[in-house]
C-alpha cells in the first residue's frame, strides 16, 4: 500500500460525510474517495447478512479505487460487518469503523461515569457499545435507547425547529437514558444536531461525536502504520451514491459542509 492512496469511506447513505468531514479537516493531505450506498438506505432496519452482502460489494469497489484504508463511517454497518470486512479484505487493505475508535475513547476517559447511547434499531440491538466498552473497561455504566425517528427528521430537514426538538425531548426524556454523564451519537446523521442534543439538558453534558473521534483515531492509526500522506498535494475528493435524487445532492452539501459533485455508481452493474 502507497502512502499517497486514497482513503474509502462509505456509509448507507449520506450521512458518513460527516465523517468524511471530519477525516478532511484531521488529514488534508489525505485523498478521499465516498461512498454513500443510498439505493440501499436505511441500513438501521436491515439484517445482518443483508448489511454484510452490501458492504462486501463496497469493499470491492474501494479495493479497485487502490484504497489504502476502509472506513466504515456507519454505526450499522460497523456492528454488522466489521469482522466479515476484516477477512475479505485481508492484506489488500486496513479496516476502521466508527464504534471501535469510540469505545477506546470511552474506556479511558469515562471510568466511574454513566454514558448514554442513541442510535439506530440495529445499532442498539446488536449490543455492540455496551459489550466492547466493559470488555475494556467495567467501572462504565452504558445505557442505550434506539432513537430511529432521528434520522428521517435530519434527511427531511427537520433540525432546528419545533418538531425536531420535541422529538429530541421525547427520546431524551426516556427513563432508560436517565441519569447519564455523557451521549455518544451512536449514527453520523445525529452531529447535525449536536447543539439541539446537548440543548436538552439543563445542566453540562459531554455529547460524544464520533466523526471527530474517528479522524483523531484514524490519523494515529495511519501514523502507526506508516501509511501517512506526508507530502502536501492537491485535495481531489470524490463522492459516489449508488441512486442520484434531487434531495441527496442538497443533504451532500448539508453533511459535508460545503458543495459536492456527487457521481453514480450502481453496486450491481
């Protein structure tokens, strides 16, 4: 693997970018290639098996893209698909998901401490943050709580108004997230609404934005490897969707923070 290859990321849909985001600002140096599998969106409610089909054929379009590292840049898919991806790939690439870098984060800052947990059906149910952060570290309490409302109301444009803060009071209110120290944003849509989250308490709380902890890791991961893009060139970052609308050109530039060309690619063709 060449210093200078490109870095894959992908998600179900768009809201990886946010990573991809993160990832930009950590590493400039760094070439990224995204992949946002929005024929296929929501992953949330799909099946193991269904997910791991999906991200193989991901993984294959990264591996003729030469990528150097593969981001799993969605909670889903990280707790469906990780281990799979880990022995598909095998030599011909590195694997990062956005629960792992998360959990260390957990596991050595919140000893004796309660964190909450919000994400999708899958997410939650799977069991992955609870399982992977006392396997590390059993002075942490994890409270969990799926919270699927969330992402249609981010891809719909609900962020900042009457709705969306009733359903953020709602989910947050639930007895089973009671008592928490800190949130982890357990989906990469939710950092659209990272203010309004963290807004509900009345008292200070950490929110936990796996986008930024990712790009911390990710960068020491490349580092540790010698794997770091350390001559400056020229950023050509490109985006791919496996189903072009309308309405994921503008959510693109709304989770990346600024314009993207989005180009088509079918898994299937």
């Amino acid at each position: 693997m060449q210093k200078t290859a490109p870095i894959g990321i992908f998600d179900s849909g768009i809201g990886g970018l946010t990573v991809a985001h993160a990832i930009k600002n950590e590493l400039p140096n760094e070439q990224l290639i995204y992949f946002g599998d929005t024929a296929h969106l929501p992953y949330g409610d799909k099946s193991t098996a269904t997910i791991q089909a999906y991200a193989v054929k991901i993984a294959d379009f990264f591996l003729q893209q030469k990528c150097k590292v593969i981001v799993i840049a969605c909670n889903s898919a990280s707790a469906a698909a990780n281990e799979l991806l880990k022995e598909y790939v095998a030599s011909r690439a590195k694997i990062i998901n956005v629960i792992e870098p998360m959990v260390n984060y957990i596991a050595t800052t919140q000893t004796n401490k309660t964190v909450g947990v919000i994400g999708t059906k899958q997410t939650i149910n799977s069991g992955i943050y609870p399982q992977s952060i006392l396997a590390q570290n059993t002075h942490v309490k994890v409270k969990a709580l799926a919270t699927p409302l969330l992402v249609p109301m981010i891809e719909e444009g609900f962020l900042h108004n009457r709705i969306a803060h009733d359903v953020i009071d709602k989910y947050l209110g639930n007895t089973a997230l009671q008592g928490i120290d800190s949130l982890v944003l357990g989906c990469t849509h939710y950092p659209l609404i990272k203010d309004e989250l963290a807004g509900y308490y009345n008292h200070p709380i950490q929110v936990l934005d796996s986008s930024i902890i990712t790009a911390t890791f990710l960068k020491q991961f490349l580092a540790a490897n010698n794997l770091l893009a350390t001559a400056e060139q020229p950023a050509h970052h490109r985006f791919f969707v496996s189903d072009l609308t309308d309405s994921f050109k503008h959510s693109a530039k709304l989770f990346f923070g600024e314009p993207v060309v989005l180009e088509m690619h079918r898994l299937w063709e």
